[in-house]
C-alpha cells in the first residue's frame, strides 16, 4: 500500500516578476516499510517536495495523499493534527525542546495526542532504549553530543506512532561514527518494526544505505532507482 | 496543562539574567506605586484628619442665617436643648459650644484680623486637643482675661507669653467692644493659616466683656465613628430643623472631593506604572518569542496546536507577572505598614507640608483592597501584555521558522 502519494504535484513561487517552478508536476508513490533518499542538488525543489509531503506547505495544484487521505486540501488546524497523528520529523539541527529532558522530549509528542502518562513513560523508555539512550533518559539537549541528540530526535519522532518519517539532512551535522549509529538504528526501526523513512540528503553515506533513491531536479523526478539489498 | 505550565516555567529560566531583570523591574514598579500612592492618599489623609481634629469636628450646628452672615446676632437660638440631647447620646465623643465673634487683635507691633472663639477651655481641649498643641506658656485656666495666639499670630505681632494683646470688636448694635488679655499660651496648628486665623479665650472673660448673656454660634462635636457622621447629621437635621446641621463633608467640600480625587488618581498613576511595565514585558517576550522561531516552528510541525502555542507564551507571560507582581505587592505591604505606623518625618519641608495642611510626619496609608486591585491589574496587564507576542508566535510558518522540514 502507498503510504505517499502525490498525482500531477506543482509548487509554483512568485518572485517578484519571476515564476519559480519548485516542484514542477511530480507523481511519486512510497510505499510502506521503504527506506529512501530524495537526492538532487541545491534548488532542485527537494526541499519544497519533502514540505509538501510532511504538510508543512500547500501545493499550487495537484494531490497529495497520505495513507490514502488527501491532505493538500485540509486546513491549517486540520494539518497541524493530522501531521501529530501521521508524520514523525527528523530535523537537520534535532530541534530538540532544550528546557525538557530526553524522555519529556519524546513523550512531549505523545502528550499532544493525548496519551495517557503510564503509556507515555513506557514508550518513550522503550524508544530511548532503542535508539541507545536508555540511560541517558534524564539528561537535557545541552547535556547530549549531537549524535545523541539526533537519536532522541528519532525517538521523538516515532513515538506518536506515525505513517512514516521524513529526514531531512539529518546527518549533516555528524560526525562519521554517529552517523553509522544513526543509520544502524534507523535500518533497524525499518526492518524490525516496518517503519517506512523518507530521507533528504547529499550524504553519500545516506545514498549508499538507501534502498530507493530518487534524484530530482528541476522540480521534476529525474531518476527512480530501487535497489535490491 | 501541566507540562504546558512545567515548559512555561523552564522557558522563563533559559535566560535568567532577563528573566530577572523583569521580573525585578515588575516588583520595583509595583513597589513604587503602591508607596507613591500609600503616600499621597497618607497626606490627604492626614490632612483631612487634621483638619478635623483641630479645627471642623465631624458636625457643626448654627443657626440658620450663619453661613449667609457670620456674625454676632446670628446666635444659635436655645443651644441648652440641644446641648442636653447632644450629652445623652452615646455617638457623640466630645463636644464645644463657642462663641464666635470676627474683630481684631493688636499689640504694639501691629494688627491682624481674626475670629475670636469664647470657648470652655475643658471642652474644647477634650475636642481639639488645643491644650495639648501648645509650643509655649500655659493653657486657659480660672484665671481671668488670658488669650491662645497662634505661632504664626505670635511671630506676626511679635507677641509672647505674658505680652498684652488688645482685642475689638463690634457687638450687634454696631458698638466698638475692647479689651486687655494676657498671652497665656502660644498654640500650633496644621496650617500657619489657621494658626493666624483664631485665637482663644474663655466664654466667661467674653460674656463679661461685651456686658450680657450671649449664647453660642457654634457647636461643635466629634462622633467615636467616623462613618457614622452623615447618619448622625441627618438625625441631628430632622430633630432639630430651626438650626443648620453640617457634616465635615458639607463645611470643606475640598476635603471630601480631594479624596475622592485622589483614588482615582491613585489608580491612573498605577495604570500608567503598569503600562510602562507593560512595554518592557512586551518587548522581553518579544524577544523570546523572535530567539525561539525555529523551536516555535518545530512544535508546530511536528503537530502543537496554535492554541496551545498561544497559552505557552500566555503562561509565559503570566508567570513572569506573576513573579514579580506580588513580590511588589508584599513588598509596597510591608513599607506602608512600617511606614503608615513609624511616619515619615519630613521635617526639612516642614514648612511647605504645614501651608497644606499637615505636619511633617506623614503616615502613608491605603486601602486593604487596594491591593487586591492591584494584584487584579498585574494579570491583565500580563495578560494584554502576551497577546502580541504569543499573536507573533502564531504568525511563524513552520517552514520558515526551520527553513526546512
């Protein structure tokens, strides 16, 4: 089943007289359990793709559906729950909130859907532990390297149980062996648990993990490459 | 809610250094305003206290044509009925019958004009406290032909004690009247006006003077309750209608007003405090909110509600007055207590404080739910004061506050 899917997708800027097609009408379907990289140069509308999948921005025209449901045409409030409820974010600088604690962070989300606090603790100690930070569950953002940071940013962004997760760069601030740890843990969440990941990146690191790459440019999908692992 | 109120909270201790600053410059401008206006309203106070104390009482009777005319025929016809009613009733703490009567007191020095009052000196001391006013010399006693000058009538005629004054004036046929008094004792007052204004003698030396009966002008009295005073009056009027029955309120509408005056100017100088105070709140949870657009952004990517964006920065906002409010509060508290019991001595202006009125001790005071309103004022101000950042929060696009997913 698709768990993306986007028909005729345009994303059309205006910049003072001149017309800017960021996505220029891409048909793109993902399935459950993929592991991809959305890859292409800087401006090649990668960026504008992935904000248009997670529902962060509105399509100039054309669909786009997630896990069967149109969402290009829900609005602003309807948006922000559905992206509660079906898309978990990995962010390039892990914003991480820095006032609460590496569990209070993941159960953070969880507490927005209203899940109940035995729930939430168990959860958020299971993905810790996951994610290999089962110990450093009471430790702040400012008290965890960058890797760590990202790995509780991943936790954070399974724990409301979403659709699938959309990574953007989200090794571009790490160092070689944290990264190999970010990518170990996120092979593993996808094949043990069937979580699908949708990655942007230039990280040829990244690239070489990912089962499906898909190069666009121009706003347009260039090539759709699946490899066999 | 809870962990809503718990990020709030940790949110305001991210930066510590500012946090403080504002909520120090909250309790400091609470502070002040409450002791600037615990002041003012202690001044008028007092002054409105003197002022009754030692010179209007809560009631005066008259006759019914004194007010047009103040003078010497426009007695106060069968004062001894009135007399004995007032000394039965038990609201009634003191009272003074006096003789009025305007003329002139001269020395070698010079002359003013001034209101003679004929008084029974037990009477008017158990009233006004004159015997204990005294800055020099002695009070009235048994003996005959003795006057209290003022401080200021005294340095005017260069009179002592013991030095000779003259008194005239005229009696309802037009005669001029004099006579002799010895200085008996120089008495102060809350104004140097009023200290010019009257002097003392005893009812007797003036019966004996002017050479037949006179009955009093006035009657004075003062009620153990001061909010009984317009009750009291009212009775007074309906049992006696043939006299004049005035309320402090009625003889020195100036008093009345300026307090009424002065609690609404009690609140606009809090308003403006507040509003001041307001700016800086705006302006630190501005910044806040401007330092944390990619977090803010975060949040509601990955799904907080505006809603609750709004309330973080609500709670934010409310909890940073809310620190610093009622620190001012307790703090304004306990200086008006201290203060309204040990005064204020302001004896180097105490000069330009007697021209208005008072002395120069000033014991702050204000109202009990003074400060409840306060208090009240501090969370709207908190609360108008988070709306345009908590709304410029609410304005950030997820995508440009992280620039990317």
């Amino acid at each position: 089943m698709a768990v993306i899917e986007t028909r005729h997708l345009q994303r059309i800027y205006q910049d003072g007289n001149q017309t800017i097609k960021a996505v220029n009408g891409i048909d793109l379907e993902i399935e459950e359990g993929e592991f991809t990289a959305i890859v292409g140069p800087s401006g090649s509308g990668k960026t504008t793709l992935l904000n248009l999948i997670g529902g962060l921005d509105k399509p100039t025209s054309g669909e786009v559906r997630i896990a069967e449901t149109p969402i290009h045409d829900l609005s602003d409030n309807d948006m922000i729950n559905f992206r509660l409820q079906h898309i978990g974010f990995v962010f390039q600088a892990y914003n991480l909130i820095p006032v609460l604690t590496a569990a209070e962070n993941v159960e953070f989300i969880m507490l927005l859907q209203k899940r109940d606090k035995a729930e939430r603790k168990q959860r958020s100690q299971q993905l810790l532990e996951a994610v290999g930070l089962g110990d450093r569950l009471t430790k702040r953002p400012g008290e965890l390297s960058g890797g760590q940071q990202q790995r509780v940013a991943v936790a954070r962004a399974l724990a409301s149980r979403p659709s699938f997760v959309l990574a953007d760069e989200p090794t571009a601030n790490l160092d070689s062996q944290s990264t190999a740890n970010l990518l170990d843990i996120m092979a593993r969440l996808n094949k043990e648990e069937h979580m699908t990941f949708v990655f942007a990146t230039h990280d040829q690191r990244v690239i070489d993990r990912a089962r499906r790459v898909i190069t666009v440019e121009d706003g347009k999908i260039k090539s759709d490459e699946t490899r066999d692992r | 809610m809870t962990t809503l109120l718990k990020i709030a909270w940790r949110n305001i201790w991210r930066n510590q250094l500012r946090s403080l600053v504002v909520i120090f410059s909250i309790m400091l401008g609470i502070w002040a305003g409450i002791f600037i206006n615990g002041f003012s309203y202690g001044l008028n106070r007092q002054r409105t206290k003197e002022a009754i104390q030692t010179s209007l009482s809560h009631i005066q009777v008259h006759d019914t044509a004194w007010n047009r005319e103040p003078n010497i025929q426009n007695q106060l016809p069968q004062p001894e009925k009135l007399l004995a009613f007032l000394e039965t009733r038990p609201e009634v703490r003191a009272l003074s019958a006096r003789i009025l009567v305007n003329g002139i007191v001269a020395t070698a020095n010079g002359n003013g004009g001034v209101q003679i009052s004929g008084i029974n000196p037990e009477n008017e001391a158990h009233l006004t406290g004159l015997d204990a006013r005294l800055a020099q010399g002695d009070y009235l006693g048994e003996k005959k032909n003795k006057i209290l000058i003022g401080r200021a009538l005294g340095e005017k005629l260069k009179a002592r004690v013991g030095s000779k004054v003259v008194i005239t004036f005229t009696d309802k046929n037009g005669l001029i009247i004099s006579g002799a008094f010895k200085v008996a004792g120089i008495y102060t007052a809350s104004s140097t006006q009023a200290e010019e204004l009257r002097v003392y003698i005893r009812k007797a030396d003036f019966q004996q003077l002017i050479g037949h009966p006179v009955h009093e002008h006035e009657i004075a009295l003062l009620l153990h309750k001061p909010v009984e005073v317009l009750a009291f009056r009212d009775k007074l009027q309906a049992r006696f209608p043939y006299y004049e029955v005035q309320s402090w309120q009625q003889l020195a509408p100036e008093l009345s007003y300026a307090d009424e005056i002065m609690e609404s100017i009690l609140y606009i100088i809090i308003g403006i405090i507040m509003l001041a105070l307001s700016f800086g709140i705006v302006n630190t949870m501005l910044m806040a909110v401007l330092e944390r657009r990619k977090e803010l952004g975060m949040l509601m990517a990955v799904g907080m509600s505006k809603r609750k964006v709004f309330s973080m920065i609500l709670l934010e906002t409310l909890i940073l007055s809310l620190c610093g409010g009622p620190l001012g509060i307790l703090l304004g508290f306990i200086t008006i207590t201290y203060t309204g019991s040990k005064g204020i001595d302001l004896s180097v202006v105490a000069g330009g404080l007697q021209s208005f009125g008072v002395g120069s001790v000033i014991y702050p005071y204000i109202d009990t739910v003074f400060y409840f309103s306060t208090g009240i004022l501090v969370i709207v101000m908190a609360l108008l004061s988070a709306l345009y950042p908590a709304q410029r929060a609410l304005k950030l696009n997820p995508v440009e506050a992280i620039r990317t997913i």
